[in-house]
C-alpha cells in the first residue's frame, strides 16, 4: 500500500501548530465503515521533530498533586466545620 503525498494537517496552536504529514489508510477486516489510519512525517523535516516531541509529551504523566501542593482548597477543607448558629 502506498503512502498519501503529504498535506498540511493542523491540530491548531495549542496542539502545537500545523504539520504537514503523509498518510496511509486501511479498511480493518470484519469491522464494516472502520478505517485505520496512520501518519507519519519524513524523516530530517521539523514536522518530524515535532512529531518525536509530542510523542515524548504524551508520554508525560502529570504529576501527583499531593496534600502539601493541593492548594487553597485543600486547606479549607482541614478546618473544622463552624457550629450551627
């Protein structure tokens, strides 16, 4: 199967701008109207290095936020509840 030529493909600014990438798409067998999709980018470009960097961003875990670093909430909620008036 061959691949598409490449088009502009945006994922909008907070995404991380515009790549322009060339994909290939199949029928999945026994799956009726499901299609798999995969893109890539050649290799040297920016769009690849862009792509290497948000594969490694989502890669991420956020951190745990633990008790100390809960924020201003979290020190409302150790309080005892003020007594009915």
């Amino acid at each position: 199967m061959a691949w598409s030529a490449p088009r502009p493909l945006s994922e909008g600014p907070a995404r991380g701008g515009e790549l322009t990438l060339g994909y290939q798409s199949m029928q999945v067998a026994g799956t009726p109207g499901h299609r798999l999709v995969t893109y890539c980018a050649e290799p040297g470009t920016p769009d690849h290095d862009a792509m290497i960097l948000l594969d490694l961003l989502g890669q991420q875990r956020p951190p745990k936020r633990t008790h100390a670093h809960a924020g201003p909430s979290a020190a409302v909620a150790d309080k005892p509840a003020s007594p009915p008036s």
